[in-house]
C-alpha cells in the first residue's frame, strides 16, 4: 500500500523474470538421479515463496508450485524414513527446511497437505531421542555443528509446533530447541519463520511424563539410541552404521561409531561438522589407517532390545575395503593410487559414482555393543577385525 502503481509494475515484473518457467533443484528428475545433498530440495523452496508473491497476477506460473508440491513430496517419502529419521543430521536436514517447513505452510493453505505426510509426522521421533538428557543439547553425529549441537536451524520446529500446537512431545523438542528463555528463536535463517509462526510452549521440563520407550532405533539409517531413563541424569548410548548413504556429500568415516553420556556430561563425543575421517570418530584404525573416505554404507547383523539390556552389531567391512568416489574427482590428488571403475550397484545417471578396492582390506570388521541398564548402566563394546595381509 505504500508503493505506486509503477513501483509495483517494476516489481511485479522483476518477481515474474525471476520466477515464470524456472525450476529449482530436482525438479522433474527422478530420487536415484540427484547427486547433490538432498537439503537442496527444500532450500529451493525459496523459488515457489518467491513466486506466491505475485500469484494470481500477470507473470505468475503456477507449473512452479504445481512442481514444488510435487518435489517436497518426494523429499519427505524419500529423505526422511518411515521411522522419522533423515538422511542427513541435524544442521543440514534443518538447514533445508528453513525454506521447506515455510514452504509446506504454503501449500497446506493451498490445499496441499504436507504436514500429513506419515514420514514427515514422525520425524518426533528422531528430534526427541536425539535430545541429551541434560537438555537444550542434542546428540550430534553425521554432520551438524561442531559448535551448534542445540538441533540445527529453527524453522522446522517452530512448524511442527504451529502444525501440533497441543502434542506434548513436539512442545517438549520445540522447548529444548528454543532454549527455555527462548533464547535460540532468533537465528539468522529462522528469524522471518519464528516472527510469523512462532508459539510459546506450554509444558513444564518433564520428559518422563510423555510416556517415552527409552530405545529408538532406526533399521533404515542404521542407527540407535538408547537410555537408562528419562531424567537430567540419564545415560545415552548411541551407536550409528549408516547403511543407507549413496550421496558422497555430509558422510563420514565412521561406520560403527557410538557416543556415550551421562550424569549430565558427554563422555564419548562425536566432533560432527566436516571433522569426517577416522582418527575423529570411536572407531577402530588398522595399521594407523581407518575406513575409506568417501566410504560406503555398512549394515547391521542384529539388534535385540529388553528392558533389562540392548545390543546391537554391526558390520563395516565394506567401509574398510571400498572408497568412493565421482568420475569428476578420481584424477584428485588424495584419489590418486587408486584403480577406478564405475560403482554399478548405486544407479546414478548423471554423475555415477566410482569405486576403488582399498590397500588396508579386511576380511572381517564387525563391532558388538550391549548397553545394560540398573542401578549402574554400562556399555560393553566388543571389536572382532582381521586384517587381509594377502593384498
């Protein structure tokens, strides 16, 4: 109301070049032919807000939401599993939905509801286990900040907290994100999201009156967290095998590694953001050398949980024998000595990857971990590596 007609003309007309029959990362390409992280797809969301800002006037293209709909469907069925947990941690998954969660508020006032997504609806549970015991703090593994373990970026809390406004437990994770004066409300990507979206919480900091399992494990990620209990005291145990990476982006080294923390402290720590080789996780060197970078999923042989303990094991042979890697990158200088040919089991068109066999094989490399609960939890790891001397 404060610009004239020609300030809105000029507008209009900029918002439309910048908009009409452009496309954003991912569109009209299939789940197996995007290379890229996968937190490109919502961060392109930014293009359908840009867009809505003309909608139903002259340059407006709907064929930009109508693909945008389409495209964070795909992201949310295929990004995030069924068990709520995501491809990626907590600073880049959420560093993504800065524009995605705005994006999804969008399109549910339009009639396209995201927020019913089944995958997307339990992403709760991965937020809340994450959680430390001692609060405000989340575990921090895969690749989220070195100095910013609080759970990433802000939006994507504050909507699922405008989406549930009542369920306990995303007020719960929405509380220890937001800090408890929320102090944390205003970072630089969410302060727009927090102004307009934004909600006080409404319970007092009591986890054991949501009615939580202190075990949650993720069969498609690969990964487990477990707890004594729910209190500021409680010990954590978590162990992560990564079995579902095909991305070379936001990995790590560190297939069978596990952090640990108790009474209000962290014991075995993972250092997180771009810190990626071996020697910076809880896993086991052979001959001073670790799993191959960029390194390959792995998987998990078995899982048990009671009430009394929970074990778990895994195998990382193929992340001591294989590396990875794109056709751009085997001419690299830390790629050089390595044979390479084309990594057929991950069908990738557009920038296949490549794989290179390892000088330091194995011919076995599993790890075996038990946490046991009672008056004095414990966490009993057991490594079982034979190193192939025959290569």
């Amino acid at each position: 109301n404060f610009m004239t007609n020609t300030q809105r003309n000029t507008t209009r007309s900029n918002l439309a070049s910048a908009t009409n029959g452009k496309k954003s990362y991912g569109m009209g390409e299939s789940i197996v032919d995007r290379e890229a992280p996968p937190n490109w797809q919502p961060h392109g969301m930014n293009l359908m807000l840009t867009a809505l800002a003309i909608e139903g006037e002259s340059g407006y293209d709907k064929t930009v939401y109508d693909k945008s709909v389409a495209l964070m469907r795909d992201f949310i069925r295929n990004e995030i599993h069924s068990d709520g947990a995501t491809k990626e941690g907590m600073h880049y998954f959420n560093f993504g939905m800065n524009h995605g969660s705005m994006a999804m508020i969008a399109m549910a006032k339009r009639g396209d509801n995201l927020f019913a997504e089944p995958n997307y609806r339990r992403l709760y549970n991965w937020y809340v286990h994450s959680i430390e015991p001692f609060g405000y703090d989340h575990s921090d593994h895969w690749d989220s900040f070195i100095d910013s373990r609080d759970g990433g970026l802000t939006a994507n809390y504050a909507a699922m907290k405008f989406a549930w406004p009542n369920d306990k437990v995303i007020d719960f994770i929405y509380r220890n994100r937001m800090q408890n004066d929320y102090g944390s409300r205003g970072d630089r990507y969410g302060l727009l999201m927090n102004a307009i979206f934004g909600s006080d919480y409404i319970s007092s900091w009591n986890p054991e009156s949501l009615g939580l399992g202190t075990t949650y494990y993720s069969a498609e990620r690969g990964f487990l967290i477990t707890r004594d209990r729910w209190d500021k005291n409680a010990t954590v145990f978590n162990f992560e095998n990564r079995r579902d990476h095909r991305i070379l982006g936001h990995t790590h080294a560190d297939r069978n590694n596990f952090t640990l923390s108790s009474h209000g402290k962290r014991w075995a720590v993972d250092w997180g953001y771009h810190v990626v080789q071996p020697y910076d996780h809880s896993v086991v060197n052979i001959d001073g050398k670790g799993q191959e970078y960029f390194t390959p999923p792995g998987e998990i042989v078995a899982f048990k949980d009671t009430t009394i303990a929970t074990a778990i094991v895994g195998d990382a042979k193929r992340a001591h024998d294989i590396r990875w890697t794109t056709r751009a990158r085997t001419g690299a200088s830390h790629n050089r000595g390595y044979s390479w040919s084309p990594e057929t089991s991950v069908p990738v068109s557009n920038n296949p990857l490549y794989k290179a066999s390892s000088p330091n094989k194995v011919i076995k490399a599993f790890r075996s971990a038990i946490f046991v609960r009672g008056s004095n939890p414990y966490v009993l790891i057991l490594d079982d590596i034979q190193k192939d001397y025959s290569t």
